[in-house]
C-alpha cells in the first residue's frame, strides 16, 4: 500500500515539529515538505501535489482558509486536513465551505491525527468529536444561516485585507501580489466602503474579529 504524502504547514515551529514527528513515526506516511507561510505552502501543494495537506487556520501571507480554496481549484485531488485552536461553529463552517476535508482541534488527542488521515484519504469529511457537537448545536439554532463577515468580500479584498492587517505597506503589498500600487488603493478603498470602515486601526480590530488574524 502507498504511503500518504503529505504537505505540512503551521507558522509555529515548535506546534510544526510535534506534527512532524508524530507523522514521521508512522510508517504508512510520507512528508514532502514542510513551511509556516500560506503563500508558500500553497506553493508547495502545487508543486508536490499530495495527497493530504496539513494546514494551519492562522498564517502568515495567506490563511489557511484562503490556502484551502485555492488548492480546491490548483490541486483538486489534494485533501486539506486544517489544524486550529478554534473549535467555534463559525471557523468550521467557514471551512467546510472553503472545501476542507478534515479540521482537527490542536488540542485533541494524538490518536485523531492518524484517524482524520485514513478518513480523508476514504473520501470522507473528518471532524474532531467537540467540532461535530458544536456545528450540530449551531446549525441547530439561528446562528447557523447566519453569514460570515469575510463572506461578503471578494477573494482579492480578504487577501489585501489580511496583508494590512499584517503591518504591510501598499508598496510591499503591490510587490507581494504582483500589481500595481493603484490596484492595491483601489481595493482598499472598496474594501473600506464594503465593511463600513475607514480607518486601518478599524480594519485590523476587524481582521482580528473575523479570525483573519491572530492576536500575538
């Protein structure tokens, strides 16, 4: 039976290294690569095209929300297992419809890394046990039709979002993204008039809000 190959990215070296090595004491699994930065590990999947991706909810670059969507389209045959602290309806369902295959909880048992692989790898959705009960509760309830704010943005204006929320200038963000320095004022400026805020100090507390982010 082939191993399954694997692309691992979390932005937390040490988190990162315990991951590794408890995948690398299973012989049925193979670690192409590995990284802590959205962009590159998107990168990465492209160029490996593994079976399972590994990812971080919280990354520098590109979250792994927005990572998940884009290997949906890139690499289609890649199962996205996201790895989060949060185990709040919200994040999950944002998941679940960013074409996740899995979404584990950091601090679940080690026993459930190995089981989400199996799973994702039958064709299944893999759930850690709290993350199911909680979406049932929601889903339950009113809070379940109820849209993310990140929902009402385009792809381009969450991604400038959380660059600015990051501390980048227009310049670095142009550079980063390949585009000129109008574009970028251009969808800061729809992004701005889209959420009702027009100030970076009030796109930041958004970012930090709508789980864009983390809070060092």
């Amino acid at each position: 039976m082939s191993r399954i190959r694997i692309v691992l990215a979390d932005d937390h070296t040490l988190v990162r290294a315990g991951i590794r090595a408890l995948l690398e004491s299973d012989p049925g699994v193979e670690i192409l690569a590995e990284c802590g930065d959205g962009r590159e590990a998107l990168e990465l999947i492209v160029k490996h095209r593994p079976d399972v991706a590994l990812l971080d909810i919280g990354m520098p670059g590109l979250n792994g929300l927005e990572v998940a969507k884009r290997v949906a389209q890139e690499s289609p045959r890649t199962r996205v297992v996201m790895l989060s602290m949060y185990a709040d309806a919200t994040y999950v369902r944002q998941a679940l419809r960013a074409g996740v295959a899995g979404y584990l909880v950091k601090g679940a048992a080690v026993a459930e890394l190995p089981l989400a692989l199996q799973s994702v790898m039958r064709g299944e959705t893999y759930l850690t046990p709290k993350v199911s009960q909680t979406v049932v509760k929601d889903l339950l309830s009113d809070g379940g039709v109820e849209r993310h704010p990140l929902e009402s943005l385009t792809q381009r204006q969450r991604e400038i979002l959380q660059l600015i929320a990051e501390g980048r200038s227009t310049k670095e963000i142009a550079h980063l993204l390949e585009v000129s320095v109008k574009t970028v004022e251009t969808h800061r400026v729809r992004l701005m008039d889209r959420l009702g805020i027009h100030d970076v100090a009030g796109l930041v507390r958004f970012a930090l809000k709508a789980g864009l982010i983390q809070a060092e």
